[in-house]
C-alpha cells in the first residue's frame, strides 16, 4: 500500500542558499554597512541587504542581475528573516556607488580615463579583515598584473588583443584580489601604473598589512615604478624587459649554475647591474636551451629570462616561483 505523505507547498530547490545567506549577514553585512554608509533609515534596503541578494543570482545558476526578479523571487523570499530585493533596486544601488573617472592626458595628448574605485576597494579589504582571510599585522606577497575584459559596452576601447574592453589592474594575495582599478581598454599598461600601485599598496598600508614581497611582469618594469613599489614593500621581484645593453654581460657570465624547475632543465646566474643611473639592483638570469628551433638573432641558442630585485640575499632558486 503506497504511503502519502503531505508536503509543504512552502518547498523550496534553492534553500541549501539559506544558511550561506545567514552567514554572509553574520560575518559582512556590518562591514558592508559601516563602510558604505546607511543606504536608508527607516524603509529601504540597506547596501548588505542589495549585494546578498545580487550574490544569490550567481550563487543560484542565474546570469544577469533580472534573474532575482524573474526566477528567484519567489523562493529566496521563504526565509524567514532575511530579505531580497528587486532588480531594479540593485541596480539603482549599483549606480549609487558608482565614482566618476579620473582622465590623464598622455605626453602625445590623448586622454585614458581610470576609475579608482576608492571605496569599493576600501570595502574589499575590510570584509577580507572581517572574515579572517587577511589578519592585521600580517605579512604577505603580492601579486600584480593588467587584466583585459572583453565588453561591448558604449566606452569600451580597442585592446591590443584585438577586442572592445577594459584595462584593469588587479593586486592578489593568493587567490583573494585585494586592489582593482579600471582603465581605457587601449591604454598603455605603463601609462600612470605608478599612480594605481601607489593607491592599492597605501590601502594595505592603512589596514595594517605589510607587503613582504611584491611581485610582477615586465609591465612594471620601469624607473619610476620600481621607485614606488620600493618604497611599500621588503623586495620587489619584477619581471625585466629586454635591454639590449645587458646583453653584453649576461652573455659574458660564467659558472651557470644548473637546476631542475618544474621538470625543465635550466641554468641560472646573477649579477648586479645599474639599469637606471644610480640605483643598482641584482638580476636573476634564467637561461634555457632552445629545443627544436634554431639559435635566436639576439640570443643565440638560449631563451633568457631575468628578474629585478632589491634581494641581495636570496639564492637564486629562491627567485623560481618569479621566473
């Protein structure tokens, strides 16, 4: 004999969102709000409130912001407690938090806006703080490189990729992003990066974390980039570009030292050189030979790749995880 059994019509296939709803208000939506501001006082939807619901889009399989109206209302609306708002009104807080560009003008006269996004970035390293990824007084490694996003949207740009977007640069620990600021998709990735890292790595700096090592590619590989970058961490480890009056020493080196990284056989070296007058810095030099191809113009049967570094100390396997 078949068993009925009387269910709820209160049933929902997205609760297992519940509970992540539940600790995301008990570990961020006071950081949200004490950083961000009350977005209302007395009826509204505080800015917590809008990005829980906007995370419950993605969290739940959707892909665009309508999806909380059109497909999930109805069933995030079930908690008891906890409230979810309308499309329309995340997007409206979306475009509250919004800052205007800041333009720069290129030495050729043209104009890069970038968005700093000052904030939102302040608000990235406070819940990192809040929920004990990143601990004050910590010491950590970070990590910076330009993005290009491909969007079609009205000012999007022409990259060097060959498609419509944006430029950002983005500053990491680990896998956590801890520094973002947007720019022109065909902006030169050297064009005021001295500025964006200056503003990521101050921010650290308020929140009491300290840059152990700072790391890079030949992107930042500039003198008054390295000047900055200097300046907030312990060492630097950048990527060098190609100067053709390095090649002259490196090629003169002897007593190659070789290891094995990452299964590829390889030999290293190091040297001091004065790149730009009057700052000496050490040069980690990897050379690998060439496997299947013939000798390179410039490089001969060796492919080089070199590290800048205010690390006198370290041995130069030390520098492996760089290069």
């Amino acid at each position: 004999m078949a068993k009925v059994a009387i269910k709820s019509e209160r049933l929902t296939p997205f609760g297992g969102i519940f509970p992540i709803m539940e600790q995301f208000t008990s570990l961020l939506s006071s950081t949200i709000d004490s950083t961000l501001g009350l977005r209302c006082k007395l009826y509204g939807y505080q800015y917590s409130e809008i990005i829980r619901s906007l995370l419950c889009v993605y969290f739940c399989g959707g892909s665009c912001v309508e999806d909380v109206t059109a497909h999930l209302m109805s069933h995030l609306s079930l908690h008891p407690t906890l409230r979810t708002c309308s499309a329309d009104t995340i997007l409206r807080a979306i475009n509250e938090l919004t800052r205007e560009n800041i333009s720069y003008t290129s030495d050729a006269g043209k104009s890069y806006d970038f968005n700093t996004a000052d904030t939102l970035n302040t608000l990235l390293l406070n819940c990192l703080l809040s929920t004990g990824q990143l601990k004050e007084g910590g010491e950590y490694d970070v990590d910076f490189d330009h993005q290009f996003i491909e969007a079609e949207k009205y000012d999007a740009k022409p990259t060097y990729k060959k498609f419509l977007g944006y430029r950002s640069g983005v500053a990491v620990i680990g896998d956590m992003i801890v520094g973002i600021e947007n720019s022109d998709g065909n902006t030169n990735v050297r064009f005021h990066q001295k500025d964006t890292l200056k503003r990521i790595l101050e921010r650290l700096e308020e929140k009491k974390l300290t840059v152990k090592r700072f790391r890079a590619d030949c992107g930042s590989c500039s003198e008054d980039i390295v000047d900055e970058v200097r300046k907030h961490c312990r060492t630097f480890y950048i990527r060098a570009n190609r100067c053709c009056s390095l090649y002259d020493d490196i090629f003169a080196l002897r007593g190659w030292k070789k290891e094995e990284i990452k299964r590829h056989r390889v030999e290293l070296n190091s040297i001091l050189v004065e790149k730009w007058k009057g700052k000496p810095y050490r040069l980690v030099i990897q050379r690998q030979r060439r496997m299947g191809s013939g000798p390179d113009l410039w490089e001969g049967e060796y492919t080089y790749r070199c590290i800048l570094t205010n690390d006198y100390e370290s041995s130069m396997r030390g520098h492996r995880g760089v290069l």
